[in-house]
C-alpha cells in the first residue's frame, strides 16, 4: 500500500505583545501636550524585533501613531488637546510580515486626567485714558492661558467699577473682551476691575490690579442777571445766576449741584443750593452802584466757574422818577422820530438841492399865513421851494429842541423830590410830546399850502414835486 504525502503547512507569526502604555504627564490641564510611549515585544521565539505602526486610543477613538523603533519602542505626542475628564489610552499594534498584530491589555492601559488650564485675566485699559464726564469709555481686557495649559478661552467677561457692575463683554477669537458702559461714569476716582466667568476648558480667573481712572469735570459757564435793575432802595432785589456747560449736553447727564456763592465786590452775599441750573438770591443794597458776581463752586461732575460783574444799581424814589422821565422822553423821541421825522428826512434827501434856511423874516411871514389858508386863494408870490425848505428847518428845529429837552431833565433832575414828582413828570411828557403836536400844526399848514400850489400857474424857479409832498404830507397826517 501506497502512503499519500501529507502537505506542508506554514510555521504560525508569533504574536508580538504591546506593554504598558506610559503617559507623561499622566495629569494634565487643557491644552498640554500629553506623551505616550509603549513598547511592542517578540515573543519567546522570536529572534528579531517586531516592526511597523502603533495606535494610540482614546477609548475607541484613535488619537495618532508612532513607529517602533531599533528597541521596539513607539512614542507619540499629541497635537490637540485633550478634552477635561479622564481619558483611558490603549495602544493598538499593526503587526507586520513576521508578527501578529496585538493590543494593549487592560492593567496596560492608563487614565489620563485632564483637569481645567488656570487663565490670568490682564489689568483693564480705558479709551480715552483721561476721560471727562459724559464722554463715552471703552474698556477692555485680555484673558489668557496658564502654561502649560494653551488655547484660546471662550465666554464672557464683567467689568465692574469697585463692586457696580458697568457691563458683560464675550470673549473675542483673540481672547479680548471690550466694554462701552451705558451709565456714564461721575467725574472723580475709579477703580475698575475684569472677571472671566470660565468655559468647559479653563477656569475663571479677575484682574489682579485694578485701573484707577480718574474722570475729569465739565467746564461751566455761569452768568447773572437781575430782575430790577435799577432798584429802588430798600426794596428786594432778586438776582439769579444761571449755570451752562461748555461742552454739548449728552443723554443721561445730570445737572449741576451744590451751591452758588453771590458777592458785592468782596462781600459775600448768601450761598444759596443751586437747581435745574439755577440758584437765586434776594437782597436789599445801599444807594449806589454794586459790583455783583456769582461763583458756582462745582461738584463732582461739573467745574466751578465765575460770572463776569454785573453792574446792579440802587436808586433813591426821586432818582427813579427821573429814570422813568427819561425812559419816557426816549421813548416818546423814539416813536416820534420813526413815524414822522425819518419819513420826512427820506423825502427831502430826493428833492434838488435846497437854498439856506428861511430867514427869520420868512419864518414868520410863514406863520402869519398858517392859519387859515385857502386852497382857492393861495398867498401870492409863495415859492414852492419854501414848503421844503421849511420842512427842513421844522426837522432841524425838532433836533434842537429835544436836546434842549434832555439837559432840561439833567439842570432840574436834582431838584426833584417825592412832593414835586408828579409835575415833574407833567412837565418832561409835556416837553416831549408839544414837539410832535407843534409839528403836526405846521405839517397840516405845510399841506394846504401845498394843494393850493398845485392848483395855481406855476411860480418861477426850480421845480419843486409838489404832488409827492402832498401825498407824503397827507399820509403823515392820518
């Protein structure tokens, strides 16, 4: 009988074992690189040194690889980093034409703890550096990483002003959180200060040194004024001074506070609070003239600030009856001068050049005609010229009485008592208002003259418009 061959198998590869995978470090922060090292040996057989790949895992999930080496010996680092918590490392060998692959058994695998990077949150800076009240700021910080932990922190930021909170800012992908406050900051001292919240990955972290910003005051202007001015003496005199700012209002400022100081030259009159702006003094002075300021002595937001003098003036009763004697002959002169004596200059700047004044003689052979004249019969020989040229002298005669008039208030001004007040007053309104009745008479003359002439031939001589005086003279006399 015949034995058949039996066929010739191939030797089995022997398993290469993987051992203890080392980690270093075995406790990290987020962010630090982790190394691990194993080593992959032949078994008892074997006479050379398994080669290839190792795989290093987390869990299931493969975090690199690193190729063994002469001494069987295969290390990796990792390049991103590990999530906080424990991580279980298993190190996962290839094999290759001679060994087996294998993995790493379960006293071989280590636990990596990741725990939170510590992060350092840098000093807060302000923009502008040296503010003023009502300007807006802008705060900002930085949060960073502690080595050896690494990245970017994530999340929020507070800032805060001493223990006020003044607003949350997130975290730019630079690390940097900036902060406007809504509130405006009151002039004077602040301590500012940043608080990092934390994130998944690092921890929370404030300043260590706080920025002391000093907000500087509003400029003001203050200004005063008098509700009587001239006073009488022995009467209140109430006077107010009136708080501005030199820079544009902004929303959510407050007004200025504290007090306002009142002076007669050196005197100090009262402190009154102020409000709304405003503070106000009543006070009684002495006949004379009074230098009044008012010093605004500022507060924490707003700069103090002084009035320029004001120049208050207290009169005896008879100085200010002859006050209201002038008030009255400058108004009385105002009226005057508008309604009839600059419409009548306006004319007469239009007529042709005139001859000199009348004469005296033709001043009163003027006057003898005035009254009554007829338009039917006009008075023989008259020149037309002679109705301008006494409207001209009636203008300049009207100049010369009112300044007689005003030194007739300066000669008997001082002579003026409480007893004689009242025909004081008669006689200034009188001198005042016969200049325009005493005019008025001689414009109405000036007027029937005037239709008269231009119904009768015409006189020798240069033209005079006669219908343009008479439309003037009539209109001046409704």
């Amino acid at each position: 009988m015949v034995r058949k061959a039996q066929a010739t198998r191939a030797p089995a590869r022997p398993v290469a074992k993987v051992d203890t995978v080392g980690a270093d470090p075995r406790k990290s922060v987020y962010g630090e690189a982790v190394t691990f090292e194993t080593k992959v040996r032949a078994g008892r057989r074997a006479a050379d040194m398994p080669t290839g790949l190792v795989t290093f895992l987390d869990g299931g999930t493969p975090l690199g690889t690193g190729e063994l080496d002469d001494a069987g010996t295969a290390v990796f680092t990792t390049t991103s980093p590990l999530s906080v918590g424990n991580h279980p490392i298993t190190a996962s060998y290839s094999g290759d034409d001679r060994f087996e692959s294998s993995e790493s058994t379960a006293p071989r695998r280590p636990t990596v703890a990741v725990a939170k990077a510590a992060t350092t949150t840098a000093r807060v800076a302000a923009s502008p550096n040296a503010p003023v009240y009502g300007q807006a700021v802008t705060f900002t910080t930085t949060v960073s990483a502690v080595a050896p932990g690494a990245g970017v922190p994530t999340g929020s930021v507070c800032f805060h002003d001493g223990d006020n909170l003044l607003g949350t800012a997130n975290l730019d992908p630079t690390g940097t959180a900036s902060c406007s406050p809504t509130t405006l900051l009151s002039g004077g001292p602040h301590s500012i200060t940043a608080s990092y919240d934390g994130d998944d990955h690092f921890k929370a972290s404030k300043t260590t040194s706080p920025l002391n910003l000093t907000v500087g005051k509003v400029e003001t202007n203050t200004s005063l004024s008098s509700a009587i001015n001239p006073a009488v003496v022995g009467s209140s005199v109430t006077l107010t001074a009136s708080v501005t700012l030199k820079s544009p209002r902004v929303a959510g400022m407050v007004d200025p506070t504290g007090t306002v100081s009142f002076y007669d030259n050196s005197a100090n009159l009262g402190g009154p609070s102020i409000g709304g702006q405003i503070a106000r003094l009543s006070t009684q002075l002495q006949v004379g003239a009074h230098a009044i300021t008012a010093t605004y002595r500022g507060d924490n937001c707003f700069a103090g600030s002084t009035s320029p003098p004001f120049t208050q003036t207290i009169v005896t009763e008879a100085q200010e009856i002859l006050l209201d004697a002038k008030q009255l002959f400058a108004s009385e002169q105002q009226t005057f001068r508008e309604s009839l004596i600059d419409p009548l200059k306006d004319v007469l700047d239009k007529f042709p050049p005139l001859p000199d004044d009348p004469t005296e003689e033709e001043v009163t052979s003027f006057q003898q005609i005035r009254y009554p004249i007829k338009t039917e019969n006009p008075s023989a020989g008259t020149d037309p010229l002679q109705i301008a040229r006494f409207l001209k002298f009636r203008l300049e005669d009207v100049h010369k009485q009112a300044e007689l008039t005003e030194q007739w208030l300066e000669l008997h001004g001082p002579e003026l008592t409480e007893q004689n007040a009242d025909s004081f007053l008669q006689e200034a309104k009188m001198r005042t208002t016969s200049q325009s009745v005493g005019l008025g008479e001689d414009l109405k003359s000036l007027y029937d003259l005037a239709k008269a002439l231009c119904c009768a031939p015409p006189a020798p001589g240069p033209s005079v418009d006669l219908e343009s005086i008479c439309k003037l003279l009539e209109k001046l006399l409704v």
